[in-house]
C-alpha cells in the first residue's frame, strides 16, 4: 500500500513538471511564431475628392488603413509596400506623397499615409481627371502578408470632382434630401458646405458640434436630414441657399449648364 501510495505520488509530481517544461517549450515556440505576423488591408473602397473642400485647402493626407493578424510590439514597426505600376495614373510628388507607412508601438491598427496634392489635379465640370494610386502589401522583418491576395491590394481613387456625399438610411442605401434640396447636383453640395462653414462665425459651438456628428463637409448626416439641427440649416444654410439659386442664375448656368433651379422654399410650408 505504502509502495502504492508512494508511486502516485512521484507520478502527481513529475506530471507538473513534464507539463511545465511542455509550456516552456510551447511559449518559446509561440514567441517565435508572432515575431513575423500577418497584415492586410482593412477598407475595401479608399476614395478622396477635394470636391467640397475649401480652395485654400491645398492638401490632403489620406490614411489607409492595415492591421496585424499577431502581437503588439513596444516599437513602431515599418510597413512595406510596393507601387502597382498597372494600377496607378498618378505621379509621385505631383499628385501624391506617401509620407508615412506604420504601425504604431503596442497597437495592431496602423496605417500608409497618402498625401494628395490638390494643385495639380486637372480637369474641370463634369470631366473630372480621376486619379489612381494602387499599392501592395510586400513581405518584411516585421509581417507577412496574410489572407488572401484580395486583402493585399488596394487602390486609392481621388480627384477634384464633386460627389454625393455618403449619407445613408436605415438601410444602408445612398439618399439625397429631395424634400429639402431638390434634385441632386454638385453645385447644391457646394453651396450647402459653404454656408455651413460660414456657421463657425456665426455661432461657433452649435458648427462644432455639427461637425463632430456629421463631419468637416456634412459628408455623414444620416438619412440626409440633419433632424436635431433643422431649424439652423433652414435659417442659416437652405435660406442663404434658396436666395443664391434665384438671384443668380445666370452665373450659374455659365458654370452648370445642366443646373435644374427646382430648390425648394425653406419656409414654403410654413
């Protein structure tokens, strides 16, 4: 019985120590394993337009964004990657820089950093130059490529073109506020920005709190219709515009010969 007693004892106590030295084993190995991670794209669509943005904004950094498939690291750690020649119609430091490439120390979120370079963009209403910049993914001392080829490529589009701003319904579906702003065209986009810029003079916490839910250039209000601000757009914003469509038409049309003045009276209704 003694004998008995005495091998599961040393049985209950080599156990232990096998097993730790199978987790040392384990651990090591695990180390090694994260020291080369996996990275990829994150964003599927990467698109830019100056469009909206004011004339004396020349530039713009566009950050794609990456993240790491393994461990965090105490340091920054480069990102490698290569221009697709057969993918991009735009020239380095005449369209574009690309100023920074990197993941951040202790995070696995990091980012390239696409500078656009407004100047040198030609084209003019409605045959907008459309510029891309398409880029890969390449192998380094800090990540392997991971996935599949699909999450290692992606081209970045950018111009000067005026688009629909992304404002989205319950669906996820595309809108424009009719009610509000008529049928859609670029110039009313413009007009709707510019307006809403001059509200930062006018009454500068109610824009910065604006700017916060909706963006810089309104490019997310959902469903199109600013509800918990209707009485600021109407008397700051569709008023200013509603007055600019009628009072200058001529103008416009020797910009926007397609222009439809079908912009509704703010007030109309009232």
């Amino acid at each position: 019985m003694i004998k008995r007693i005495f091998k599961y004892f040393v049985v209950a106590v080599s156990l232990p120590v096998t097993l730790l030295f199978v987790a040392c084993e384990e651990t090591d190995y695990l180390k090694y394993d994260t020291s080369i991670n996996g990275i990829y794209f994150t964003k599927d669509t990467l698109s830019y337009s100056f469009g909206v943005a004011p004339l004396n904004v020349k530039t713009y950094e566009y950050e794609i964004p990456v993240r790491v498939m393994g461990g965090v690291s105490a340091q920054p750690r480069p990102i490698e990657y290569v221009v697709i020649d057969d993918s991009t119609q735009a020239e380095a430091d005449v369209h574009y820089r690309i100023k920074e490439a990197v993941v951040p120390a202790n995070s696995v979120d990091g980012h390239i950093v696409v500078e656009i370079i407004r100047d040198n963009l030609e084209g003019t209403y409605p045959n907008y130059t459309r510029y891309k910049l398409g880029l890969q993914l390449l192998e380094s001392d800090f990540f392997t490529p991971t996935l599949n080829m699909a999450s290692q490529i992606r081209v970045l589009r950018f111009d000067n073109a005026v688009e629909q701003p992304n404002w989205l319904n319950s669906s996820g579906q595309k809108v424009w506020l009719k009610t509000f702003l008529g049928e859609w065209h670029p110039y009313k986009l413009i007009k709707m920005v510019e307006y809403f810029h001059e509200l930062e003079q006018i009454l500068p916490e109610t824009y910065k709190n604006i700017v916060k839910e909706y963006g810089e250039n309104l490019e997310h209000i959902p469903d199109g219709s600013p509800v918990v601000y209707a009485t600021v757009f109407r008397k700051y914003i569709y008023s200013k515009m509603y007055n600019h469509f009628n009072e200058e038409r001529e103008m416009i049309l020797s910009k926007y010969p397609d222009f439809i003045f079908d912009f509704p009276n703010p007030y109309g209704s009232n």
